[in-house]
C-alpha cells in the first residue's frame, strides 16, 4: 500500500459521497454520507450545537481509503457514553476537559464501523491519527463510542482504554413468525406479551408499518410533533431540527421503518426504525395521547414482527431501558475505545474502567437470568 496521508475536513459535503460510502461495505444507515450529510444541512449539528465536524479522511496514492467521523465537542451531549465524571474531575484539577476529538455519529447510540476502512492497516492509521492529533493540538482526549468489537480489539493494540457498556438486543434465533417467538419464552413472560398486545391493538385506530414512498410528508410533520414532546421531556430540548427529517425524507426514506398508531384517520403515536444491512434500529418515539402498552407495541413488539418477516438478524433498540428485557430484548455489550493525552489522567481512567467492566459484567450476567426465554429454549437457540 502506497503511503498513507491523513486530513480533517470541516463539512462531510467536502467529501465526495462516492469516496466515503466506498470505504465501507454499506451495511451501516448511520455512517453512511447521506445520513451525516443531513445531520450537517438541517443544522442539527455544526454552528451553535457544540458539535463541530472535523472528519478524517485517509488517502493512498490520492485515493481516499478510510475515513471516520469526527467532531471537535464543546460538552458531553448527545453521546450515551457517560463521561461527565471524567470531565468533572479533570477540571477540578486545573485541566480544560473540552473541547475533546469524538468520533461518533451524533445522538445516535447504535453501534457499528467507526473506523470505516477495508484494510486493518488503515484503521489503524486512522487511530493513530486520532491520537497525534489530540496530543499536538492539546486537547484532553480522543473518543471512538459504539465501535464494534474487532475496531475495540485494534484500539486495545495501540494503547487505547476500552469501555464496556450495555444495552439490550433482540436476535432472530431463526423464528418463523412472532408466535414462533413467544413459544420459546416461558409460560409466563407469553400470557403477559399476549395480554399486552391485546390491550395495545384496542386503542381505538390502526397501526401501520411504512417504508420508502409509503411515507408521506404529513407523516413526518406528525412525528416531528412527537419528537418534539419525547426529546423536551428527555434532554430539555430536541436534538434533531425539523429540516432533519425532510432530509432523512428526501434521502434516506428507503431506509426508515415507521409505525405509526392512528385514531379518527390521525396520527397519535409513532416510533421511527432505521434499516441496516441485518439489524433494524429503533431510534425514536412519541406520542400525543398515553394509551396503555401503545409505546412497547410500537417500539419493540412491531420491530421484532417486522424483523421476523424481513429476514433480519437483530434488533437494536437503543439506549438504556430494562423494561425491554421482558420482551425479549437481551443485555449486549457495546464498545466505546479512549485516548486519554495526559498520563496521570490516563492512570486514573484506566484505574476506574477496571473496576467498571468488572460490575457491567457482573450486572448483565445477574440481569441475563431474568431473561423471558425459556431454558431449553435458551439452548436449542444457541445451537442454530
């Protein structure tokens, strides 16, 4: 491979879509141009947001070869990866935490590529230059979060510290329809999904599942008013710009799974999905009526429906939320890799995630028992 060169860019629409989406393999809705050019052209990041794109882009020969989205990050929000303790107690001590270098897909706690190259020698190149970078322009750190396992494994070689978080994921053993499912689940955990679709489907309209041209511009405008009420309740105000979603519209719609739950020919609650290669995606929900069992219907029982009949290996249904463990929805681990510049700092860290990963396993192992499946189904699944 000829030398490898690297440069920051301070707009994704700097970079061909061709060059960056061919670095990858196209299975990731979240890294691909389109979904970060978005982000960019609505405003839900860039200027006043705390979000400053500085993506990297790798290059041999004068073709690009790898590249990985990173933002320059005025605070620590929209990350999922909690580091406000870490920051906290480097400013105590006299440091300035931010800005910090992440390389991440902003608000977006699914995991996948982050170092987006065909070739490990690449991958590891874009790291180091994560890290030079942060050492010579004197930032605090350099984070990679929801990387996948293999990337973390790389980062480890160099030096990076490893984190372990966890989230909870539906994966397809194989089930030919959702009764299919709940077979392999026991007695008990059955009788209550059954009851607790049934009381969701009574809420006095339809649910429908819509993709691609299905969905229509007025959709849109009644899951933005969702969005709206979700995201002020969660984070005081939303993330997402409204032109994000006649972005994700224009571009993207081939991508998105929305379901919807409508009252009198209207719109009362919805749940929005993003398509990958083999994993759907729940991103978000919102209402504007509560009826009972409505939001697990819409978010995890119609995900794992759709999954089934489109032949997907898993659902992801975000951050947090162990209330979708009885339905179905298993603690994972998820990756995030840090460079820490100073090394006393980087002594303390290293220090904290020892004991961190020691107690996120202790605690997914304790919650892994109170799984919904039965244990010979348990089994039988990990045979297939």
């Amino acid at each position: 491979m000829a030398e490898l060169t690297f440069t920051m860019m301070p707009e994704i629409a700097a970079i061909p879509a061709s060059d960056w989406d061919g670095c990858g393999d196209g299975g990731d809705p979240f890294t691909s141009h389109r979904f970060l050019l978005a982000l960019e052209s609505s405003g839900s990041v860039g200027g006043r947001t705390g979000w400053h794109p500085r993506h990297l882009v790798a290059r041999a020969g004068g073709s690009v070869v790898g590249v990985a989205p990173c933002y320059l990050k005025a605070h620590s929000q929209g990350e999922y990866i909690f580091d406000h303790a870490w920051a906290d107690a480097w400013q105590r001590a006299g440091g300035a935490y931010y800005p910090k270098l992440q390389c991440a897909v902003p608000f977006t706690p699914a995991s996948g590529p982050r170092l987006i190259a065909r070739d490990a020698r690449v991958q590891a190149g874009l790291l180091a230059a994560m890290a030079q970078v942060t050492d010579q322009a004197g930032l605090s750190s350099a984070h990679v979060t929801f990387c996948t396992g293999t990337e973390r494994a790389l980062a480890e070689a160099q030096g990076w510290l490893a984190r372990t978080t966890t989230q909870y994921h539906w994966e397809n053993r194989g089930y030919a329809d959702f009764d299919d499912f709940l077979a392999r689940l026991s007695s008990r955990k059955r009788k209550a999904i059954r009851k607790e679709r049934e009381r969701a489907q009574a809420f006095g309209g339809t649910i429908r599942s819509l993709r691609g041209d299905d969905i229509l511009p007025r959709h849109w405008d009644a899951f933005w008013t969702f969005y709206q009420d979700t995201g002020g309740r969660k984070w005081g105000r939303p993330y997402l710009t409204r032109a994000f979603f006649d972005a994700l519209h224009d571009t993207m719609r081939d991508d998105c799974l929305l379901v919807l739950a409508e009252r009198d020919g209207r719109p009362v609650a919805g749940a929005l999905n993003l398509i990958g290669r083999d994993t759907l995606f729940g991103r978000y929900w919102g209402c504007v009526e509560d009826h009972p069992f409505l939001h697990f219907e819409l978010c995890y029982h119609r995900a794992i429906d759709w999954a089934i009949a489109h032949g997907m290996a898993r659902v992801e249904a975000g951050a947090q939320g162990e209330h979708k463990l009885a339905r179905g929805y298993m603690p994972s681990q998820t990756h995030s890799v840090h460079w820490i510049a100073d090394a006393g700092f980087r002594a303390a860290i290293a220090n904290y995630l020892q004991h961190e990963t020691a107690a996120v396993g202790d605690d997914m192992a304790e919650t892994a028992a109170f799984g919904p499946y039965r244990r010979d189904a348990e089994a039988e699944g990990g045979d297939r």
